[in-house]
C-alpha cells in the first residue's frame, strides 16, 4: 500500500507546486523516486519527531500541503502533544501516513506495533481517520488528503498487500460492501481484510462483508443503510478490540439503542510479548481467517 | 521609533497588562511583564506589522505562550486588536484565553501554550516562506525555561541545517520558571555557545536595553538562523514583582493593581 500511496502523492506533487513530503528516518527504497523528482519538497527531519510535527505545522500554515511519512509510533504516538496541538488544534490540513499498522512488523516487538492509534486518533477532534483494506483504499484515502482543509491520518501497513476490491470504489467516505449477503455482516478494516476475505470462501451461509476505511467522522447513516437485514455484526480489525472499530460501532448500537448483536474480533488489550510473525500473531488473537470463520458460524447458529 | 518613544510604549503596555491581569484575576504577570521591551521592540521598530499591508506583514509567534498578555497588550497598542476585544481576556464568556488560540484574534499567528511547540513551528513556517521566495521574516520568542524540552534542541539542529536566516529567536532569559531558575535546575549556561555549536548566529543583550535589542536584530548573517539571548528581569517594571518567583502565579488584586500603577504611571 505504502508505493501505491507514495506514487499517488508525487503524481500531484508533479502537477502542484504546494504538495511537500517529510519523513522522520524512514522511507529506504520507498521514498526514493519522491525525493529525486523533488529534492525541494522534500524533508527528512531525522530522528526528532516533536520538531517534524511542528516544522509540518508551521509548512502548512503557509500554504502548503504537507504529508508526513513513519512508522505509526512516530507519527502518533511519540508526537501526540504536537498533532494534538500543532495540527489538529490549530487544524492544519497535514496528512500522517503512519506505517505498519497493527502487528505488520512482529516480531519487532511491541514499541514497533500500532495496536491503539486508533483508539488515540480518535481523540482528536478535526482529525480524519482513514484505514485503508487494499491499494485501491489506500490510493482513494490519498485523494480525499488532497482536497481536504483538514488533518487526516492514515493508517497503512507496508508493502505487498493484495488488491480485494473487484469493483472501483466510488466513495471513500462510506463504508462499502464487498460481497452481499443476510443476517451476519462483518465489518473490517485495514489489511486484515485479506483474512476476512478467505474466511467467506468455504462457509456455509455467506455473510455481508463491509470495508470501512474511514472510521471517523463515521458515515452512520450509510451504515445503517447497509445493516438492514442484519441480526449480528461481527467487526474484524488488527487493533485493541477496544477503542477501535469495534468500540466505535459498540457506541453506536448503544447510542441509538439499536437491535444488533455485537462481536469485536481484535487484539487483546494487554501489552505483547509472544514472538510470532504476522500470520502467527492473527491466529493467537483470534483474527485468522479461521477465527473469523468459525466466528461467522457461530454468530449464524446463534442468530 | 526612537527609544524614548519605545520606552513610553512599553511602560503603556504594562499598564495594560496589570490592567487585563487584575481584571482578570490571572497568573503570569511576572512572565509577561518580562518580555514587553522585546515585544515593544519587535512590533514597534524591528517588525514590518501594517493593517493596511496585512498579507506582507512579518510572522512573531509567542512560543512561551503564557505570557499571552503581553501579546495581548502589544496588539492592543498596536491597533491589531481592539480594547474591548483585549478586555475581554479571561472573562467568562470572553473574548482571548489565557494561552494562544490562533482564532481568537487577529495577529495570533499560532496557537500555543505547552512550552517547547511554537518554536518549532516557527521553524516551519520560516522554512514555508523561504520555499517561496516570500521575504517576509518570522520571529519567535521562547522561555529560558521553555529551553529544558527536548524539542527546542531538536529545532536548534534543523534550523541552521535548513539556513534560516529569516528565522530571529529571541529567548527571555529571566532566570525564573515555574518553581525553579533554570541555572540551578539543570547545566543551563553557556547559552551562547551552546546555540553557536549548533550552527547559529548568537547574540546576548540587556533584554531590557532598546539599544541592545534594536542592535541584535538589525542584519543578518546569511544562511544562518539567529539568536537572541535577552538577559531579563522577571516582572520588570514593578519593582515588587521583580525577580520574584511567586510572580508567576500571584494575581493582582485591586490594591497591588494601585500599586503597581504609581509605578508604571511616573
């Protein structure tokens, strides 16, 4: 997703004059082609994240669209107080690609995992939360960054991932089904997607399955259109199962004193210390495909 | 303007701020008072700030921002903000907060408060005009203080890499944080030198001395960023308040308010 999203912002950077891409350290082999082509547009601002967040801020507030490319903790965590503050206060239309969302990078370790930066993102008023399931989100997400007056984050997980849509996407802002079906809807973001995707092959009564790729502000009311018919809704992300997706739609349900049954497939909340590679690490907490698929049956049997 | 003249403003601009504090019942008097003969300095000799040539004006951002009442008042003076807009400083449903809301007021340029932000988006938005040929400068002022957070040194090295040399930082060097001096706190000195060995052009002053400061920003070096280290009295000007730690947080209540005007009127 990261070169498909990198290709996408130095097209316009090509075409506009005011796209500028900073990154703190990272970016090898990725960033390459951007900083050839546009050696003045571009910052590596080193290992010193508050002052890449602030020097974003002050770039922006002079009119120009900044993207800020690193590892999540980089873009978030380590610099809340400056996206807090700097951008989203003061909302300057920067755009944090953060990379290796979830536990893409295991067996790094936990200082390397994004397992709560959506759950400290939304936090932030103003800011755009985006979790793109596929190149084709990921490239939508970028365009919506461009035309947008507000800060907005994206959350990516590296390279290679698999297109899933079939279909263009006409609407970032909204969730979107990929496949039809009744009773059961499971809804996902992210590049677990590809787990969601192979735990519908095989099963016996197919579910609904919806991407959300932008989690807040939330499209409800397109949601809803999409949940009709709909007993149990299964949410499916490679985060806490608190304080994600999961926990934005639980809020909703009991906000709106809706009638679905609710089950959040997600990351336990605790800090990780098993040493699996991703797929290892999707089957320990329960987001596999045949965690997933074992789950749509249940929530069929039980419906 | 000549330093007679600065110094009559300044001393108006102190009025006003133990005006809006005691009106206000607010804390950072003595932080406030520190930096309006830098203030005064900046807007009414060194600055291109113009109403009437707004978009071209040159950039101060307030990185220590709870001296916000000094802004405040320089504005006021200034004519960039109107009286009753800064009487209504801190009043319940008022018009300016006791930290920088950059839509707030005209002439907030950014939004600041927690020490160690402005600074570096000062560096940016230098950096912004820079890129565009815009000649406009940015000038910031920060903390002694405000210089224990990491990234003010994370921005000293930045800076000069990137030739800002439209780039003043000015640093109130008063002596006196929250609950400390910075010289006992931690190895705070030499200043200068410690901003020369990261690339700058460093200068120290009588943070007080019209002469010192209108000297220290005139020029610049080129390719290089420059500091200007204002060595200053904390609460300057009303001699109770002066080099007096409570004075960060003390109000001023109708009484001291007299008091302090005796002063600040002679």
């Amino acid at each position: 997703m990261r070169n498909s999203v990198i290709k996408r912002i130095a097209k316009e950077a090509g075409k506009k004059k005011d796209i500028f891409l900073i990154t703190g350290d990272a970016g090898f082999g990725v960033l390459d082609k951007y900083k050839k082509l546009f050696p003045e547009r571009f910052l590596n601002l080193g290992v010193a994240e508050q002052n890449m967040i602030g020097i974003a801020a002050g770039l922006g507030l002079t009119g120009f669209k900044v993207f800020v490319y690193n590892i999540v903790p980089f873009v978030l965590y380590r610099c809340y107080e400056q996206v807090r503050n700097d951008i989203c206060y003061q909302n300057v239309p920067v755009t944090l690609i953060g990379i290796g969302s979830g536990v893409t990078y295991s067996p790094q370790g936990v200082t390397h995992y994004s397992v709560e930066d959506i759950a400290l993102a939304r936090t932030l008023p103003n800011l755009v939360i985006f979790s793109p399931s596929d190149p084709i989100e990921a490239v939508k997400c970028v365009e919506y960054a461009l035309s947008s007056k507000d800060p907005v984050y994206i959350r990516i997980a590296k390279s290679g991932e698999p297109v899933i849509h079939n279909r263009k996407v006409k609407d970032i802002r909204s969730p979107v089904v990929l496949n039809e079906g009744e009773g059961v809807a499971v809804l996902f973001h992210g590049s677990v997607s590809t787990e969601v995707i192979s735990a519908l092959e095989g099963v016996r009564r197919r579910p609904k399955a919806i991407s959300v790729p932008m989690l807040q502000p939330m499209d409800f009311d397109s949601l809803g259109r999409k949940l009709k018919d709909i007993h149990t809704i299964i949410t499916v992300e490679e985060h806490f199962s608190e304080g994600g997706l999961g926990s934005i739609i639980a809020e909703w349900i009991a906000g709106r004193g809706l009638d679905y049954r609710l089950i959040k497939l997600g990351i336990k909340n605790e800090f990780i210390h098993e040493i699996k590679n991703n797929a290892g690490m999707r089957s320990h907490y329960g987001i596999s495909s045949e965690a997933i698929k074992e789950t749509i049956g249940r929530a069929y049997e039980n419906g | 303007m000549d330093s007679y003249k600065l110094q009559d403003t300044a001393k108006k601009i102190r009025r006003l701020i133990i005006e809006i504090a005691c009106r206000s019942r607010s804390a950072h008097v003595g932080s406030s008072l520190s930096c309006v003969d830098i203030l005064t300095t900046l807007y009414f000799h060194a600055m291109n700030i113009d109403k009437r040539d707004w978009k071209n004006r040159d950039i101060f951002v307030l990185s220590k921002a709870h001296a916000a009442m000094a802004l405040y008042a320089t504005l006021a003076c200034k004519g960039v903000i109107s009286k009753k807009k800064l009487f209504g400083y801190m009043q319940d449903d008022g018009t300016l907060p006791a930290h920088l809301d950059r839509f707030t007021a005209q002439g907030i340029e950014v939004s600041a408060g927690s020490l160690g932000h402005g600074f570096n988006i000062a560096i940016g938005m230098a950096y912004g005009y820079k890129l565009r040929g815009d000649g406009r400068r940015v000038f910031t002022l920060i903390g002694d203080g405000e210089s224990e957070e990491g990234s003010i040194w994370e921005g000293a090295l930045f800076a000069s890499r990137l030739k800002l040399d439209n780039l003043t930082v000015i640093m109130d060097r008063n002596d006196l944080q929250g609950y400390g001096r910075p010289s006992e706190l931690c190895y705070f000195e030499p200043m200068e030198d410690k901003w020369k060995a990261f690339g700058w052009k460093a200068l120290r002053v009588d943070g007080h001395s019209f002469i010192e400061l209108k000297g220290a920003l005139k020029g610049r070096e080129k390719g290089k960023p420059k500091v200007i280290i204002a060595d200053t009295t904390k609460g300057k000007g009303v001699p109770f308040m002066e080099d007096e730690m409570k004075w960060h947080y003390f109000i001023v209540t109708d009484d001291l308010r007299e008091e302090a005007m005796r002063y600040l009127c002679r």
